[in-house]
C-alpha cells in the first residue's frame, strides 16, 4: 500500500449538498481518500481545486495512472 498526495478540478455544476460525494467519488478513482480539502474555487470557470490524501494497494496504483483529470503533485519543498 502506497500514500500519495493529489490534487484533482472539480466542476461546480453539483448541488453544495451533492459536493462532498462528487468529490470522494473522482478521488475514489486514483485510491482510498484518507482525507481532502477544497483548496481554491474559481468562479468563472467554476471550477474547485481538491488536494486530498490517497492510499492505493500495488495493483490499483498501476491501473489508475492514466487518470486525466488528476494528477500526483510533489510537496512543496521548504
């Protein structure tokens, strides 16, 4: 099992009701979320920016790389 950070574009086209859902669902597709934060909105394209915490097993981390919408991101170096 693997700990990866990710960041993921959300469309905002969901109720604020159906928000959490719809993110864990796109997260769900790259692991297990341990946990997730919206980090930045954009109004104009309405779109949000998630970073998010996945655990993934050896054989899922292969199968899900080509993931387009999400993308692993390094750690800002201090």
């Amino acid at each position: 099992m693997t700990t990866h950070f990710i960041t993921a574009e959300i469309d905002l086209t969901a109720s604020p009701q159906d928000l959490p859902k719809q993110i864990e669902a796109e997260l769900e597709k790259r692991g297990e979320p341990l946990r997730w934060a919206v980090t930045e909105v954009d109004e104009t394209t309405g779109k949000a920016k998630v970073e998010a915490v996945v655990t993934q097993s050896t054989q899922s981390t292969q199968s899900t790389q080509s993931t387009p919408t999400m993308q692993p991101t390094q750690p800002a170096q201090a």
